[in-house]
C-alpha cells in the first residue's frame, strides 16, 4: 500500500513539473523570437492605365494622336466591280462613300484621316464630278487613277489638291501594278498604292497638309443607345447589278457587310467589312444628257431626306450641304443635330427612282 502511494506521488509531482517548464505537445513548434520572422513579399505594381491618344479622329469621333486631327484625310476612289475582288485596305477607312456610277455598278470613296500603316490600297479607279464633290467637302487630298472628261475640267477649276495614277507626274509614281491582281483580277483592277507611298510624297507636297485654321467638320458623337425601330438586317438594292446587306453584330457593335452574295473582304487585312454607323442618304441622280457611256450626274448638294441605321436601330434623318467645298450635315426628322455613334461610317447614296431599301 505504501509502495502505491509513492508511484501516485511520484507520478504527480512529474506532471507538475513539466507544467512549470512550460511543456508542449510533442508536435507543436516552438514560437519564433519577433526578429527572426521574414519580411513580407513586397505587393506586385499596379497594372499600368491603358494608353488613349489625347488628340480626337474628326471623321469618327475616337481617339488618334493630336499630331493627326488637324491633318487633311485622304480619299481614295476605289473600284468596286465584282472582277475586282477583293478591295484592298477599304476595311481601314474612317467613312466608306458607295455611290452608283454608269451601267449599274457602284464605286467607293475611302476617306481615311491617316494611312500610316496602310500597305496596299486599290484597286484605284477613275474620277467622277460628284466623288470630288464629297472629297472636298471633307478638305480632302483625292487620289485617283484617271477620270471623265468633266471630272478632269473639275479637278483643274476647282483647283483640287489630287494625285493622278494616268496622267500624273511625280504623283504617279506613288501606284503600281500589283503582279498577283494583274494574273487574277486583270491589268485594269491591278494599279495599287500604299499609305506610305502617299505619306512619302506628302512629305515633299507644293500644297497644304493641314486644315486652315477655320476648318470645322460640323458632327457630333455620342456613346448614348440608338433609338429606333428594329433594324437588324438592312438590305440596299442598288441596281440589277449591285446589292448590299448590312447584318448587325451584338457583339462588336456593328453591321457586318456583304455584296455579290457574300461577306465583303479586305483582301490586305483578311477582315468583313463592317460600321458602327450606316447612312443611306436619298437624291437626285440621272444620266447625263447627251452621254455616250452613261455616265450619271449625282446632286451631292442642298437637301435630303435618309435613314440612318446603328444598333440595330433605324431613323429617319434630313441631309444638308450648302456647297461643294461643305460637310454633310445630318439632322432628325425633328430637325435636332444628329449624333453619330463614336466609329466609322458607310454612307450609300441613291435614288429611289432606281434603289430600293428594305430592313427588319
């Protein structure tokens, strides 16, 4: 009994012990002294702002460098026949003019506020009176490869700052043959120019680069949803010859084009045609009287009325242009100033003598 007592006694006093030691579980590490603890990594930079140009693109209301607003765009008269497939850099114009020419067929004014970085742009057609009209009405420098007999007399009374692929001097030499169009398209669908070669010889040009001091190009933008009636596929018939369709994409915010069946390709970039704004402006056209080939005269001046489309959505508009050497002024049907979404812009004008529009 007496030996019991001893291990109980003994058997307490350890366990006294150990508490006084300050004793752990077998697993628990032992504290580390304050000094010894490692710093805390240091926090990763923040992500650095996106970089936005502080100048604006008076053509689509988005950011360009300030160095490019006040520059003259560039318009280029593009072909736009079904042999010439496909068109080259027209996806990178700020605003897309199609407008009929004689026989049916269309052609375009790519009005491109810079070129830098353009590779190839073409093919380049033949001058009409009424696409210098819409060239100078943006103050810009026109870029062609010959024209009609009174598109010619224009450009010279009219004093206009042009480059000539047929009857240009060392203007001409800013187009080539592109060797694959010739074999595929044919010779007369193959003359061809780039953003460099025309910023090559602007550089060196006896007439202005940049707007005069008073130039104002008028529109307005907004970022503000379109209100309208439903528009998600327009359809222009031009002619027997020429029909556009322009479906809406909800994801990029734009109609997607397509002629002669399919989608309409940039043959430089690989990209469908596509604008955030899309304008169909009604006018007075006619053959010229007298006209061996047909050739049509195109009122670009005075007033109209038009449907303008953006997201999804369409509004009847009123057009106005005072003179040749004035923007297009667009206008509600109430008469406010009307605000064209931030991007660029395809303008199709017509007659509805001959054109018929439909959308849903």
């Amino acid at each position: 009994m007496k030996t019991k007592i001893c291990a109980f006694l003994l058997a307490v006093w350890m366990v006294l012990a150990l508490g006084g030691c300050g004793g752990k579980d077998a697993g628990e590490e032992p504290p580390v002294p304050p000094d010894s603890q490692e710093p805390p990594l240091p926090s990763p930079p923040p992500e650095p702002e996106p970089y936005v140009p502080a100048g604006t693109n008076p053509l689509t209301g988005l950011p360009m460098e300030p160095e490019d607003e006040e520059k003259r765009p560039i318009a280029v008269m593009l072909n736009n026949l079904k042999a010439a497939q496909p068109q080259l850099g027209i996806s990178q114009a700020d605003i897309i003019y199609e407008v009929p020419v004689e026989g049916g067929i269309t052609r375009m004014l790519g009005v491109y506020q810079s070129v830098e970085g353009i590779e190839r742009l073409g093919s380049v057609r033949s001058a009409r009176p009424y696409f210098v009209e819409l060239a100078l009405g943006h103050d810009a420098v026109f870029v062609h490869a010959g024209g009609s007999q009174e598109a010619y007399s224009n450009l010279r009374s009219w004093r206009v700052d042009h480059m000539d692929g047929v009857r240009g001097g060392e203007d001409a030499k800013i187009f080539w043959r592109d060797p694959d169009r010739k074999r595929n398209n044919g010779y007369e669908h193959s003359l061809v120019t780039s953003g460099k070669n025309i910023l090559d010889y602007l550089a060196g040009a006896s007439f202005p680069t940049e707007h005069d001091s008073d130039w104002n190009c008028l529109q307005l933008f907004t970022e503000d949803p379109a209100q309208g009636e439903p528009a998600r596929q327009v359809t222009l018939r031009f002619s027997n010859y020429k029909t556009a369709v322009f479906d809406y994409d909800d994801a990029g915010g734009c109609y997607r084009v397509s002629q002669y069946g399919k989608e309409h390709l940039d043959g430089s970039t690989g990209q469908q045609v596509q604008t955030v704004n899309l304008l169909v402006l009604e006018t007075s056209i006619g053959v010229i009287s007298g006209d061996t080939e047909g050739r049509l005269r195109v009122k670009t001046t005075g007033e109209g009325t038009g449907t303008y489309f953006r997201q999804g959505k369409a509004i009847p508009i009123q057009w106005s242009r005072n003179d040749r050497n004035s923007p297009f002024v667009y206008r509600t049907a109430e008469g406010e100033p009307l605000a064209l979404g931030q991007g660029n812009s395809y303008v199709c004008i017509i007659t509805p003598r001959v054109s018929t529009l439909q959308y849903e």
